[in-house]
C-alpha cells in the first residue's frame, strides 16, 4: 500500500513534468517552424528582391512592387488609424471612459480587437470597392486602418491611464485648457508608449492578408497611384506560395521570410521602447 | 480675492476645449459605427441569398456556382469541426506551457520564454499557412496518414475516420496548423492571467503544506476561473476566423466532410477562395451570408470571452 504523502508527491511530479514537456513540445514546434522558413526562404532572399518586379514564370524577378505596395497601404493605414484611435483612447481614458456609453465603446473595441480580418475585408468591399467600381489600394489601406485603430485605441487608453493625474491636477491649476493639459503633458509623458501601441498595431497589419484579397486585390506591376489595384507581400505569397512554379514558389518563401523578420523586428522594436518607457524614473 | 478668480477671463485656447473633446467623442464613435457597419454591410450584402435559400441555406450542403443552388452547411459543420479540434489540441499545451512559465520555470530563464511565446503569437497566419502546405501536409501524408488509412481494420470505425485522399490537404491538418497558431497566444494570456494572483493566496496554500499541482488545482486555477474560460473563448474566436492558414491546408472542397482525413471548407476559407472569382450576383450574396453566419458566430464566441474576462479584471 502506497501512503497518501507519496501519492500526492508522486502525482505533482508527474504534473510538473507533464508542464514542462509540454513546454519543449511547444517551443520545438514553434521552433521547427522558424528554422524551416529560414532555411527555405533565406536562398531566395538576394539583392532582385528589393530591385525587380514579380516575374512572369520562368523569368528573373523580385519583389519590389509587392513591398513597396505593402509599405504605402501601411503607411496610408497607419495615418488614418492613428489619428483615429489616439482620439478614441484619449476619450476613452479622460472624457467618457467611466460612462455606460465609454464601456460599450470599450467592449466593442474589444471584440473588433479580435474579429475575423475577412469581415472587414468584405465590408470594405462593399463600402468602397462596391461604390467606386474597382479594387484600388486605397481600399485596402481603409481594411488595414480598420484593423488597426483597435489595438492603437486599447493601447492609448492603458497608456494614458498610467498618467498619474497629478499632471492633470498641475495642469488645471495653471489655467491650462483641459485640451492643452491633454496635448502638452498627457501625451507627451506617453509618448513611448503610444509609439509602443503604434508599431504593434503596425506589426499586426503588416502581415495581414485576407482583408487585402478583395480590396487591393493585387498588382503585378509597380505602381504608385494608390487608386489602382495594388500588389501587397502577403497577397503575393498566397498568389505564389499556390502556384505550380518553383522559382514562384521560392519568392514565396523569401517573402515570407522577410514579413516574419520585420514583424518580429518592430514587435521587438517595440517592447523595447516600452521596457525604457517603464524604467524611467 | 474670489471675485478675482470668478472673473477672471478665460484661459487662452479654452474654446477649443468642446471641440476637442468632441472629436475624441467622434473617434470614439467611428469605432461604433465600423462595427455597426460591418453587420449591416454584410446583412444587405447577403439578404438575397438568405431571403432566397431561407432556412435551407443553413442545412443543406449544396454548393454550386453553375445551378445557382448554395448550402452553407459545409463550410458551417467545416469551421466548427476545424476550431473545435485546434482548441482541444492546442489547450492542454497552453495550460501546461503557462503554468510551467508561472510556477516552475527558472526565473532566468521564464522571462526570455515568455517573451519569445509572446514574439510568435504575432506571426502573421500566411506564414504558418506555408509551413503548413509544403512542411506538414507532405511529412503528415507520408508518415502518419498512409500508415494509419493502411492499418485500419476493414469495417471498423477507424476506417471511416481515416478515409481521405493522403495528400495531407484535410480537417485534421488544418486543426492541427490552427492549434500551433493559437498556441502562443494562448498561452501568453493565460500567463498573464495566472499572474493577477495575488502571491498572499498562493503562498498560504504553500503555508498549509500543498503540493504545487493542489495548488494549481485547487486555488489557483479557481481564482482565475472565469477568466480562464475566456481566454478559452478567444483562443476558439481566433481560430474560428482564422483564414490564410486554412485556406493553404483545408483542400476547399465544398460539401460535408466525410472523415477526420477528408477535406473540406471554412466559411473564410471558402469567402476568400471564391469571392474575388465569384459569377453570379447569387454566388457574391451566398459568400456574403457565410461571412454574415461567420461574424455571428465569432462575435457570440468573443463577447462571453470579453464579459468573462472584464469581471476578472474587476473583482
């Protein structure tokens, strides 16, 4: 007969071990991911991706219109979302946060934090791809700004409400407009962390490829005017990574190679920042 | 003195105070009217498929383009096979991988895990879709599906299940790919979670002489419990909606699956295959309603999720 101290004993080690395995199993998987897509994209990745267009079949060529491409819708979808969802935090954490209608702002823009990114494609289709008779890289840059204002809200509003009100107190009792107190001092000390919660809503967007697939569609030219179907990377991987051409599949790989090395690079870009913001004194 | 202050003309720039704090006011709003939009474009868009198929459109499984007759009960039955199977793969993991971050890791060497966790949640789907195409379903056909479909009693329930053209494009692969997604996220929100507990309760179940699994079981993992279902719940939402992963690996056939190794189709996965392709102004409204079916479903999954957590982050 086994006692009851070494069966309690015994089934914690096997539960602590159960945890750790469960640990490696994730870790080797995730790793075994990365280390394949470095291994097939890394041969693709020369000095024609950054200087040639996607090819035809059988041709040399590179990437430079999907990335170019890619950054302007970002950039258009960043302009817009910032300027939204700054405005929307700000609300949310000095104006009307504690208000019925500032909770159901903030569940709903929990929920939109994580809603399927094929729906707003399909709602951007029918609000501006529908009216405007085209696919245009406009309207993928309004699916990824809707992608984005989300987080960039969320993130505004965490920040701002670290803010000790001690600022805003000092700040009325200058005189000072509430909306100066909010412009000067409020954003200023977050600073950091409002860059932080824009380049993670950047690294979210820029590797987003169903909401582009019936707004920007795709393009395989490089092109500038964004009212124009426009060729973004990761609707080029898709495109590539199903064709039954090798050297297509190759850039596909490269591709994906260079979207998962800028995104972990701004997401660690990006924590960084943060991690100095909280040291400050 | 007080007169003085009550008189006092008002500050420089105070005007502008109404203004400002209307447009944040109209941010926040457009936000609302985003999500607001999005339910009624995908009502309008898909109206004439429903109105059109009624109920049949739910439970029949139909799906062609060239008769204009569509069902969506495959990419229904396919979407909640897919997410159901990703989840019961993919939680025990997180569980394990949180708990092992939280309780038992070496401090030195938790933090950097938690970090790189953290850092692969937010690789985008389409490149663990491609992994997914050339990596996996080629090595899973080979070793695990051939073998199995080969060794499968004649006439057992097991060979139903393994039923399937081994090409390695089926429900399973694609579970199997939604699982190592959702993974890392979450487990990263599970570990935070298990963080909001406060050290006074973990240590006084310590003091009275627990092990670390009574712990975990018995006050830990009830502490947190409802938050701990919605996490639950956002790990489903996110597969349930996940689209470029699926797509790569599902092999969209339309149609009920017949077996855990047959293909099959999600309501993303067939909106973003077919609807840039779609004939018909049927074909785009049948799309449509799968994309309106698809948000009702997701958004029923996330708000429990959301409330369940929001308590949690209050009590």
């Amino acid at each position: 007969m086994v006692s009851r101290p070494t069966l309690r004993a015994l089934a914690n080690t096997l539960f602590v071990a159960a945890c750790g395995l469960a640990t490696i199993l994730a870790l080797t998987a995730l790793g075994f991911i990365l280390l394949s897509l470095v291994k097939q994209g890394v041969g693709g990745l020369d000095a024609n991706i950054f200087t040639k267009d996607t090819p035809a079949p059988g041709s040399v060529g590179g990437l430079r219109n999907a990335i170019e491409g890619s950054l302007m819708m970002c950039a258009l979808a960043m302009a817009m979302a910032v300027g939204v969802g700054v405005l929307a935090g700000t609300w949310l954490a000095e104006y009307g946060g504690a208000s019925p209608y500032g909770h159901v702002v903030r569940f709903l823009n929990d929920v939109l934090l994580a809603a399927p990114s094929i729906l707003v494609g399909l709602f951007v289709y029918e609000l501006v791809v529908r009216p405007l008779h085209g696919f245009s890289g406009f309207a993928g840059a309004v699916a990824l700004a809707l992608l984005a204002v989300p987080v960039v809200t969320r993130t505004t509003e965490d920040i701002l409400r670290l803010q000790p009100d001690a600022l805003r107190e000092a700040g009325a009792a200058l005189g000072t407009p509430r909306w100066v107190t909010i412009r000067q001092i409020i954003w200023r000390g977050a600073g950091g962390g409002l860059l932080t919660g824009g380049l993670l809503a950047f690294a979210r967007i820029s590797g987003e490829t169903a909401p582009l697939l019936f707004t920007a569609l795709n393009n395989q030219f490089l092109n500038h005017d964004l009212s124009k179907p426009t060729a973004s990377l990761p609707a080029v991987i898709f495109q590539y990574a199903l064709s039954a051409y090798d050297d297509w599949r190759r850039l596909a790989w490269a591709g994906a190679l260079l979207i998962a090395l800028s995104v972990l690079a701004i997401n660690i870009i990006g924590r960084v920042i943060a991690a100095r913001e909280s040291h400050r004194p | 003195m007080t007169d003085a202050i009550l008189t006092r003309p008002a500050s420089r720039g105070a005007w502008f105070d109404p203004i400002f704090e209307g447009a944040c006011l109209f941010a926040a709003t457009l936000l609302l009217a985003a999500l607001a939009g999005v339910v009624i474009s995908l009502a309008i868009g898909g109206w004439p498929a429903l109105s059109h198929f009624g109920l049949k459109f739910f439970v029949t499984t139909s799906w062609n383009p060239v008769t204009e007759v569509y069902g969506a009960a495959g990419p229904i039955i396919g979407t909640l096979v897919t997410s159901f199977l990703a989840l019961a793969m993919a939680l025990p993991v997180a569980l394990g991988v949180s708990i092992f971050l939280v309780e038992f890791c070496p401090k030195p060497l938790a933090r950097p895990i938690a970090v790189a966790v953290e850092l692969l949640a937010g690789i985008p789907s389409i490149v663990y879709g491609m992994w997914g195409l050339f990596v996996l379903a080629p090595f899973f056909a080979e070793h695990v599906q051939l073998p199995l479909m080969m060794n499968a009693p004649a006439g057992s329930i097991w060979e139903t299940l393994f039923y399937g053209v081994p090409n390695g494009a089926n429900i399973f692969t694609a579970s199997l790919i939604l699982a190592i997604m959702i993974l890392p996220y979450m487990a990263a929100v599970f570990r935070e979670l298990f963080l909001t507990v406060p050290p006074q309760v973990r240590e006084s179940a310590y003091g009275i002489g627990c092990t670390p699994l009574e712990v975990i079981g018995s006050v830990v993992l009830p502490y947190v419990r409802g938050g701990a279902i919605g996490v639950v719940m956002l790990g489903l939402g996110r597969a349930l909606g996940e689209t470029m992963a699926v797509t790569f690996i599902i092999g969209n056939a339309h149609g009920l699956p017949k077996s855990l190794f047959d293909s099959g189709s999600t309501l993303a996965s067939t909106v973003a295959n077919e609807f840039t392709e779609a004939t018909g102004v049927m074909h785009t409204a049948a799309l449509t309603a799968l994309g309106l079916v698809l948000f009702v479903i997701t958004f029923g999954v996330l708000a429990i999720a959301r409330l369940l957590l929001l308590r949690q982050r209050y009590d």
